[in-house]
C-alpha cells in the first residue's frame, strides 16, 4: 500500500518541487538540396541534431547538431557556429576570412514539432559558402525530419531490361496537408518507358502480370508517366512526379504506400518492371 501511494503521489510531488520533466526529440536534415547555380553541381547538405525541452514548453527547448557535413567545403561541426531554434536554423563560419565563409539560413514553413517533419521555406532559406571559389543559391529541396517519419521502403523489385530493378524515392518533400510538392523520383527504368506511379492506403505483396504488386488494389491510384532517356536503353530511364495532398484534416495519419511500375518487355516477366514500395504518412 506504500509504495501504490508513492507512485500516485509522485507526479504531485514533482510538480511541487519546482522539478520539471525534460524530454528529447531527434532530427534530421532530409535532402536538403543546395542549388549553387548553373555551373556547379547541386550538393546535399546533411546532418542530424537533437532538440531538448521541458515538457508542455517545447517551443523554449534547445537544438545541438550531433553531425554535420557542409558540401564545397572543409569547415566541419567543431569549427561552424549553429543555431536552431523552432522556426529555424542558421549555419555560419565565424569570424573574417579572405576566402572563406558559410552563411546557410533554413528558415522553415511549419514550426518543429514532436515527432512531425517540418518543410523549408525554399523562397526565403539560401546560403553562400565560400571555400576558394563561391557557391551561392537558393535552397530547392528538403525537410527537417524525424528519422522514423522518413518515408521507407518494403518488398522487393522486379527486374527489367538488362537487369535493373526500378527504383522509387521521395523526393524530400513530406506528406503535409496542402503540400504542392509532395511526390517521387523513379529511376533505373528502360529508356522512354511508359510508367505508372501505384498510390494506394495498405500494402500487399501480389503477383500480377509476372511483377510483385505491393500496393493494395483497394481504391488503388494509377498515376501514368513517361520515362526519360534513349528509347530501349537498359536503366536509362527516370521520371519525377509531384503529388498535391489536399489540406484536408481528416487526412492527417493516413498512410500512403507507392510503387512505380513500367511496360518493358525485357522484364522477367516479359512484360513488367517495377520497384519496391514506399510507404510514408500524411503528416499536419
């Protein structure tokens, strides 16, 4: 009986003392794109933090950069000054040097959150970064992640001409409500394939015409595409395709399973190629 009214009394004697409960949620950098322009390659800028608060008081906590990579430059997270807060982050080098600089600000449309991903403003997050040469732009890709909401891959592929397996990735930008970019990038199809992205709400693993679908056919989407590339060529085909989510709320937790599939009669089956599936939820 002593230690049942310890236990019930705990929270009580907590909230008395003044002790408040801290709690910790983990983020990451999901294919933050840097465009520098039209002469040098777009790099991904990558890394991972941590944000402490006390909990009911998210929004006063704290991010610290557990690991960060820079593209076009040396600088490392021991030499960079960060700063994260609910709305935003900034990267800089500090001080004044001759050539060179890091000066990257990703402000965000939606706040972090617990457990949420958050999307990049793209029309106002930019950065310069100077290493000898100078590498300026926009930001044109990304979100700010939860590693367990990343979308992830299940099942297997079949193979089409010349031994490729389809491949199927989103393409960094999230499942919100009222997202216009939401979507895919299919890669590794016959050249000029004619393709169809599967959008359906459960998973299966079904064979159909000699490919393993991995979408239910329950209310099943069928989204056609064109692949890029030489005609017939083996793996030189991809395609991207963007799917509005509607700001719907009743969305919000539904999940979405995807695969591409394409005609190619040098498949396994003689007839279709397609990727694994990605599975992925509607966030807020």
């Amino acid at each position: 009986m002593f230690k049942k009214l310890l236990t019930l009394a705990a929270p009580l004697i907590l909230a008395s003392s003044g002790l408040a409960q801290t709690a910790a949620e983990s983020y990451d950098l999901h294919k933050v794109l840097l465009d520098g322009g039209p002469f040098t390659t777009p790099q991904f800028l990558t890394g991972s933090f941590t944000w402490t608060y006390q909990v009911g008081d998210f929004e006063n906590g704290a991010g610290v950069f557990t690991s960060l990579d820079v593209p076009w430059t040396g600088e490392t997270l021991a030499t960079l000054n960060t700063n994260i807060d609910v709305g935003s982050i900034e990267i800089v080098l500090p001080g004044s040097f001759h050539d060179k600089g890091v000066d990257i600000s990703l402000k965000l449309v939606h706040k972090l959150g617990p457990g949420v991903p958050a999307a990049i403003d793209f029309a106002t997050s930019k950065f310069e970064i100077q290493d000898g040469p100078i590498h300026s732009g926009p930001v044109v890709s990304g979100e700010i992640a939860p590693p367990n909401t990343i979308p992830a891959s299940y099942g297997a592929g079949t193979a089409g001409t010349g031994g490729f397996i389809p491949t199927i990735a989103d393409n960094g930008s999230f499942a919100h409500l009222g997202s216009l970019t939401f979507g895919i990038e299919a890669a590794n199809l016959v050249g000029g394939a004619s393709a169809f992205t599967l959008i359906g709400f459960a998973q299966t693993s079904t064979s159909t015409l000699g490919f393993d679908l991995l979408v239910s056919p329950a209310g099943l989407l069928m989204i056609p595409a064109t692949a890029s590339g030489a005609p017939g060529v083996a793996g030189a085909g991809s395609y991207s395709a963007a799917f509005p989510v509607p700001a719907s709320p009743v969305l919000v937790g539904l999940q979405l399973d995807l695969q591409v599939a394409a005609i190619d009669t040098g498949a396994t089956s003689g007839l279709v190629a397609s990727s694994a599936g990605l599975t992925t939820t509607i966030f807020p």
